[in-house]
C-alpha cells in the first residue's frame, strides 16, 4: 500500500482519539502560518524551521523540505532509523505543557517513512516561547510507522510537570498494533519512562481489543504515580466459522510506575504489561 495511502487511513482511524484530545483544549492543530499567542510576527512554520531549516508552503498547501536536524532517538542510542531525505505534512499536532514548572510548547512532526528502518521517523520539539522562541530539545520518537499524540496528550504528575503520551502504529486488514511511549521532561530534555505495547486482532469466530487507560495517583512524591490499565476484552463474533469462538472475556492487567528519589526516574511496580507484550508478541 502506497506510503501517503497508508498514513491517511490511519489518520481516519486516529480521529476519535484527535477530536476527544482537541475538545479538551489539549491537542491543536493550528495553520502552521498562523502566528503564536502572543507573538504577532513569528509563526508555527517559524518553530518547525528550527527543526527542519528549509521548511516551506509548496503550491498545493504542503509543507515540504529537506533533511532534519540531528536528534537522537527518544528509546537510546540504538534506536530508530535515519531521517527520510525529504519530508512532506499539512500541519503538526501542538501541546502546550508544564515542565520543571515553566510554560512550554511541544509539536510533533510525523516525517514519513525511515529509509534504513520499518519504524517511521516522528520529531518531538520542546520549545520555550515566553520570550525570544527557543527550541529546547527535539528527539525521534517513532517506534511504528506512524506516530501521534494519544489522548489525553498529557498527564498532570505535579502543579509543575506534565507528562507527554505519544502512540506508533500500524494495521493490516485484521490486525492493529499500537506502541504508547510515557515521556517526560526534566531539565528541559525529553527522558523516556517506558512503552506500553497492545495489540487488536480481528478474526473469523472472535475479535480480541486491548484498550488502555492512565491515571495519577498522589503519593507524596515529587512526582505523581502514574497507573496504567490494559482492558483486554475477547468477544465471540456471530459468524459461521471453521474454528469455535472462544468465550467472552475481559481482563484488566495494570502497572503503576512511582518515582524512585534514589534513581531519579519511575520505576514500575509490576511485570505485567511486559508479560502481556511478549504474549502479543507471540500472536504476531
């Protein structure tokens, strides 16, 4: 299936997730030549030419250009694959969020497919626009082919930090695998707190969904927990079948991640989503 086909079907898939973040004021999708809040003669093309220097409108209303700057990838060092030699996208998904209790704007540029990697290859910018625009820190964060934020967005973990939940994926005609990134920032820098794997599988006697869900919980820490619940839910389909459908069924599997002062990072409670990881895996 042709790249540009494939990223507008899962665009249409992801507009749930899209309409439910903007309504909550959290997620926009503003003209990129429209002007900041507050910043009458610097646009969001501004912000994305501090990514991609040669950014521009082409005749159609696509924003085209060349090669990124260098980042490195959100998951280490070995990670991600390299940038495409051109680029092309009709706007960029825009949070704004707290971190380290200052103001701060994030974008997220989808670059379309890596060369040299099955993963796409997403751009995550930090920026700070109380004064003179300033870009922060920018890392790929593409784990599948095509990357989003996924609603909320972004999780309150103090009155002063927010953290960000972006989503890879990718589908075939019964099959929907979904990777959720948890990222935060200190000092300005994005650190990645771990990645949330699930997987949707349609079949002939049965479909089988896997839904997630985010909560904080105060716990006295600098920064809040954060639980995440995986709702694994199988329904019998009622379609006349070669195989018998299995049984309904519905299960919560869960992890909550608390701050660790000694290590200065979340450190999860339990191994349960990665169990259910290497279990999806298995049915790949």
């Amino acid at each position: 299936m042709p790249t540009t086909l494939l990223r507008f079907i899962l665009a249409l898939m992801l507009l749930p997730f899209l309409w439910t973040a903007a309504d909550a004021q959290a997620v926009s999708f503003p003209d990129l030549a429209s002007a900041l809040p507050g910043h009458k003669d610097v646009t969001y093309l501004d912000l994305a030419r501090m990514v991609i220097p040669d950014l521009a409108a082409d005749k159609d209303g696509l924003y085209r250009g060349g090669l990124p700057i260098k980042m490195r990838h959100v998951e280490g060092p070995d990670s991600g694959g390299s940038p495409p030699e051109t680029s092309g996208f009709s706007n960029a998904a825009v949070l704004a969020i707290k971190a380290g209790g200052e103001d701060r704007l994030t974008m997220l540029f989808d670059l379309g497919d890596s060369p040299d990697s099955a993963e796409g290859y997403a751009v995550l910018a930090l920026y700070d626009i109380a004064g003179k625009p300033t870009l922060l820190d920018a890392v790929n964060v593409a784990v599948d082919r095509g990357t989003y934020f996924r609603d909320p967005g972004k999780l309150s973990v103090s009155a002063n930090d927010d953290v960000l939940i972006t989503m890879s994926m990718h589908f075939n005609s019964n099959q929907n695998y979904v990777i959720t990134p948890l990222i935060m920032v200190r000092d300005d820098k994005f650190e990645l707190i771990d990645m949330i794997y699930t997987f949707d599988e349609k079949l002939c006697a049965y479909s089988r969904k896997q839904d997630v869900a985010f909560q904080t919980i105060a716990d006295g820490q600098p920064y809040a927990a954060l639980k995440v619940t995986v709702t694994d839910t199988t329904a019998p389909s009622e379609e006349s079948c070669d195989d018998a459908p299995p049984e309904a069924a519905s299960q919560d599997i869960s992890a909550t991640y608390r701050w660790d002062t000694k290590t200065s990072r979340y450190v999860k409670d339990s191994d349960a989503l990665d169990r259910l990881a290497a279990e999806n895996e298995k049915r790949f």
